[in-house]
C-alpha cells in the first residue's frame, strides 16, 4: 500500500491569482494560469525556496530566521469562501482581496484537509498542503476598499474556513479549469495529545 492514497475525490480550478508585491498590496491579480516551480509561483511575491520565519513559528525559531518556504501557495475552496461571505454578510467575497493564489471547488471540508496531502492535476503538477491557513488582519484593507464597512468582519468569519498553504512538490502548470485530484497521507490521526486540540 503506497504512503500516499489517490482517492476518488476531485476538485476544480475556478481561479488563479498572483500577489505582484505584497509590501505594496495583499490583493492578488486574477490569472489564467500559474507556473509553478520549485521556488513557487512565477510572478507571486510569496515564493522563494525560503522564507524569513515570522508569528507563525516563534516558538521553533526567531523571528527572521531563513526557514523552508512551505507557504508558496495560498488556496481556498469556493465553498469556504461564500461561507465566509455569508457570515460576513455580504453577497460574495472575491479570493483576490484575501491574497489567494488559487480557489478550488468541490472537495469538502477543504481548510482541514490532512497536512501532506497533495493535489494534483491531470499533467501531474503537484502541490504539497502545508497546514490550515489561520486567517490575519492583512486582508481588512483590501476587504474594505471593495466592501466597506465589512473589512474588520473577515478574521472572525474565516476562522476554520480560510484554506491551506502549499508547496511545489512537482513542477508544472496550473490552469483555469484544471481538475486537481486529492491524495491523503495513509496514517492514522495522532492521539499524543488525545486527538484533535
């Protein structure tokens, strides 16, 4: 049995977007494709093969610390994001004001998919998911320019609903439309702390 299971369950491209300079604006430009290279994506202020570490991992190293880029793609499900339109309560949210890379439709509970689960589409370019995305306050500016009055509401609402990071684990293209089949770690859940926390 491989470590990694290919299962029935696939997903859609239904955009793609690039975050030119993120000291700039978090917004990212829509896009019809996305090159993905080991490095991340041509073009996304968020690639690189490193990263200087920040809040996310101050208890492994200090802030600034070069560390391997594990969050070289940012993605969302289509379903989690009308979710978070709805609890914000405005009629829809488009992924480039929260700095996505790419949103997906039809794979359910998307935000909790396992870590080390991968995507991939048909020519067998392939992410790597790093963890659940946890959401910020970065997105209240671009959120408020397009909806105002509803920036400060997305941190709360995307809570458990704002997608995964990812890596480039083979190189490709990805497309509008592309198909992305899931494949999940063979393992069972950890119970060292006696399950989910």
């Amino acid at each position: 049995m491989p470590a990694l299971m290919p299962t029935q369950i696939y997903g859609t491209i239904t955009w793609l977007g690039l975050v030119g300079d993120r000291d700039a604006a978090l917004a990212s430009g829509a896009v019809q494709e996305i090159t993905a290279l080991f490095s991340g994506p041509v073009g996304e202020t968020h690639g690189g093969l490193t990263r200087a570490s920040d809040s996310r991992v101050l208890a492994q190293y200090k802030r600034g610390t070069p560390i391997r880029n594990t969050r070289q793609f940012s993605i969302l499900s289509a379903e989690d994001l009308a979710e978070i339109a709805a609890k914000m309560g405005i009629d829809g949210l488009d992924g480039a004001l929260v700095g996505a890379n790419m949103i997906v439709a039809g794979i359910p509970d998307f935000t909790h998919l396992p870590p080390s689960s991968r995507l991939q589409n048909e020519a067998g370019a392939t992410l790597t998911i790093d963890m659940e995305n946890r959401p910020c306050t970065l997105p209240h500016e671009p959120i408020e320019a397009a909806h105002t009055g509803f920036g400060s509401r997305f941190k709360a609402a995307a809570k458990g609903r704002r997608g995964v990071t990812a890596w480039v684990e083979r190189e490709g293209v990805f497309r509008v439309g592309d198909r992305l089949r899931l494949h999940v770690p063979d393992q069972d859940v950890w119970q060292g702390l006696g399950g989910r926390g």
